[in-house]
C-alpha cells in the first residue's frame, strides 16, 4: 500500500490517538491564535496612528529630562544655528523643512478674536509666526486652510518683505480683504506689581494683506464632548492662538523684534522684561522637519540627536503615541512573551506526545522496513498524519483563536494592569504644534481591533505549521534509529 493511503488509513482506524493529538494542537493552537492575533492588532493600531499624526519632528530645549541644568545655565544656553538646522534637514529622511522665528504682539487699534470662554476672556494680541519655507509649512501639513489670496514668494523671504497672511476671523473682526494694508500697533506695557498696566510706547508694523487662511486641524468641541474639561480647555486655547496667528517672513519677524526691544530698552532699561535676555533673543527659530515616513522617525532621531548642542533633544509628532499609547505597547509585548511560550511548549508537547506514540507503534514500523519499505516513506507516512491533524486543528483554532484573543484583549483594557500610562494627557504641551491631531488614549482605544486579516492568517499558519513540522524531528530521529531484525526478534 502506497504511504500516503497508510497515513490516511492511520489517522481515521486509529482514533483515539488522532483525536488526542488534535486536542493538544487545537488547544495550542489556540492560544497561539489568540497571541498573535493581539500583536498584529496592535501593531495595526500603531502604524494607523503614525500615519494619522503625521512624520514631522523639530529639536527643542528638552525641558523634561534637564530641568535643574537649564535652571542653572539661564540665558547662557546654546540657540540653534541657521547653519546646524539646514545640515539636519539634508539627512535622506527629511522630505522638506522650515525654521520660524516667534514674536508677539499685544494691539489695542488691531482687533484680536477674543473668545466667550472666562478662561481666555484677557487674550488680546497676536502670535507673529516667520517661515523661511515660501510654502508655509502649516498650510503644505494641512493645518490651516488658505481660503483666499497666496502664500508667501521666495523674494518675500529672502527680503523680508512686509506682507502677511491672516485668518478669516480676525479678517472680519477688522473689515479686512486680500491687498488690503494693516498696522500691527505693537504696544509696550510696563505691568505694576499691584497689577496695574501702563503703556510705555506703540511700534507701528504695516503689513500687506496677501492671504487669508482658515484653521482646518482644531475645531472647537461642545461641552458634552467625550474628552476631558481640561482637554476641551487646552484645545480651545489651541484654537484660539491658531485664530489669532499672523503668518510673515522670517526676517520680519526678526526685524520687529529687534525693533521692540531697542525701544523698550530706550523707555524702560531696568523693566524685568530684560532679565535673562541678551542681544540675540530677537533671533531665536524654531525647526520643523517634515519625514518622508513615520517609519523614519526613529533613524532621524538617532542621526540628528549626536549633532545638537546640549540639553537639545529631537521632538516628533509620533510622541503622543509614544507616550499615551503604552497599553498598547504593554499588550504587544505580552502577546509576544505569550507566542513565544506557546510555541516552544507546543514544540516539547507535540513532540514527545508523537514519539510515544512512535513507541507503541514501533512493531507496525518495523514491519514497514522488514519489508523493504524505504525509511523516507515511513518517515513521509508520519509527517502526513502529522500535518493532516495538525491542519485541521489549525484551520479551526484560527477561528476560535481570533475570539480568544478579541475577549482577552478587551478584558485586559478594562482592566486597571495596563492602565497606567492613560494619565498623560498633561505631559504632550507642545507636540501639538507638531501633529494635526490632538490624541487621546480613548483615540488609540477605539482605534484597536481584533479582526481577520490576510497578515494575519498568513502569520499564524506559517508559526503554527512550522511549529509542528520542527516538532517532528524528534520523532523522525527515532525512526531513523529503528532496527527492524531487532524490533522482529
């Protein structure tokens, strides 16, 4: 009889041992399944939030890690140097890059949107925005809309041209359109201790109107929002300061800068707005590196980090994942312990389940060899049982599995073991500016889910069947060291 009609007959005349040997694989199997099926998920959830929060990075004083050395040096830090920031944004990853300058001004004449909200009731003035990408970064990534007008030329950046773009708010809160003219009146206070203001002087910056943009990324929220009071509180205060942005060049808003702080030493020398300050605080930028991926995130830091100064650190978009997603991270990394126990026991259990049973047929294999029976037929005879139970424990426990592993994972975060990186909403100031999305760690929940997917069917049956397969090496040893006149005496 042909080996493969022996294995067939095999597997269906000797039924108490088939079925023990498909209980053992099934129930392996399963939490094999199960595993996997977790760390693909989350996996899966890890790649979609990248993506959705973008590849862009910029190097920053690292507060968190160097608060008593920063404490310590004061103005005496290091800036950034144009130079080192143009050498950064040459690394392979780097798809575009821009550096801003940041000013600020308090207006009275130049209305401001002011919002309804207590919190926010005082904000009057404007952030002054540069860029040295004629582009304009926020409007390439999507976070502000241009609704009417042009972005910047490089002739407008590289002079420092006094034209500017607004948003449709404050555009309306001041009668203005596209070509129009606008005074930013610049106002130095000297703020009492009694808490009294006085108004020291007024800096005049005209400013041609040539677009007007809308915010696309923040949008204010009702209070019966699912996220946070103070979440819906930050995120109004987001909102508000993208309102009231006015995007210029670079070098204007250097130039105002200068120009404010050569009058204010003129008017209030000794004014506390000096403490700390020196003759090149008017020139600070800040770089923004669009990656070409978020998978290059990684490389990118590890290149850029050995070339900033001290105390600097690379800051990406993907670090609110990073840093709120680590239940996710938690159960990737217990499905993997899992797969990894699952797997070695299922290669010990299988193995010496099988050569038991090798044992008690040891008289029907030699027989086969007494016979002239090639031992590759013998040992092809085992591997087909072998395979034809383990493929339908398998196919079956890959269905079941997937179930397992969706229960496990739900109870595991409604659970309080891999809650405790929920709470850290509070510590992503700052990477907001980074990423068009403000994430949460209900956002990275509600992303996860267990489901079937090509990867994973694939995944699961080339581990389950490789498994299985090595598993039967030990008792195939055992056949190649059968002695058939031995086993017939």
């Amino acid at each position: 009889m042909n080996f493969i009609k022996r294995a067939l007959c095999s597997v269906t005349r000797k039924k108490g041992k088939s079925l023990i040997l498909f209980a053992v694989i099934f129930v392996l199997g399963n939490v094999i399944a199960g595993s996997i099926a977790i760390q693909q998920s989350t996996q899966n959830v890890e790649k979609s939030v990248k993506k959705q929060l973008g590849a862009m990075a910029t190097v920053e004083i690292d507060y968190e890690n160097n608060q008593e050395e920063i404490m310590n040096a004061g103005s005496e830090i290091e800036q950034l140097k144009v130079d080192l920031i143009k050498e950064i944004g040459k690394l392979p990853y780097v798809k575009y890059f821009d550096y801003n300058a940041a000013g600020w001004a308090e207006t009275k004449d130049l209305k401001s949107v002011i919002s309804d909200s207590e919190e926010f009731g005082g904000m009057e003035g404007f952030s002054l925005k540069g860029s040295n990408y004629p582009k304009i970064s926020d409007v390439e990534e999507k976070k502000i809309k241009l609704v009417d007008g042009k972005v910047f030329t490089q002739e407008d950046i590289d002079n420092g041209k006094n034209v500017g773009l607004i948003s449709s708010k404050v555009a309306d809160e001041n009668g203005f359109s596209v070509g129009d003219q606008m005074v930013i009146d610049m106002r130095g206070n000297d703020y009492g201790e009694e808490g009294g203001t006085k108004e020291l002087f007024k800096l005049d910056v005209p400013i041609q109107i040539i677009g007007i943009f809308e915010p696309t990324t923040i949008e204010m929220k009702d209070t019966d929002d699912k996220k946070s009071e103070d979440q819906t509180i930050n995120q109004q205060f987001m909102s508000m300061q993208q309102i009231n942005t006015i995007y210029l060049p670079n070098k204007t808003v250097v130039e105002s800068n200068k120009n404010y702080l050569e009058k204010m030493k003129k008017v209030a020398p000794d004014s506390h707005y000096f403490e700390g300050s020196d003759e090149d605080s008017g020139e600070y930028y800040t770089p923004i590196y669009v990656l070409k991926s978020p998978d290059d995130v990684e490389a990118f830091k590890q290149e850029t980090e050995p070339l900033l100064p001290k105390l600097y650190t690379v800051r990406a978009s993907t670090d609110q994942y990073e840093k709120i997603g680590g239940s996710m991270k938690k159960m990737s990394q217990i499905s993997g312990y899992v797969v990894m126990i699952a797997v070695i026991a299922t290669l010990l259990i299988i193995s010496l389940v099988v050569l038991l049973f090798m044992r008690d047929r040891k008289h029907e294999l030699g027989i086969y060899l007494s016979l002239g029976d090639k031992r590759s037929h013998v040992m092809g005879q085992i591997i087909i049982e072998m395979l034809i139970i383990s493929g339908i424990a398998l196919i079956l426990s890959l269905i079941t599995g997937n179930f397992l592993g969706k229960l496990v994972s739900e109870s595991l975060l409604n659970s309080d073991i891999l809650s405790t990186t929920n709470d850290q909403a509070g510590m992503l100031m700052g990477l907001e500016s980074l990423s068009p999305t403000e994430l949460t760690a209900d956002d990275i929940m509600n992303a996860y889910e267990v489901k079937f997917s090509v990867g994973y069917i694939v995944t699961y049956l080339v581990v389950g069947l490789g498994t299985v397969l090595f598993a039967a090496i030990l008792p195939l040893l055992y056949i190649v060291r059968l002695n058939p006149k031995k086993i017939m005496m």
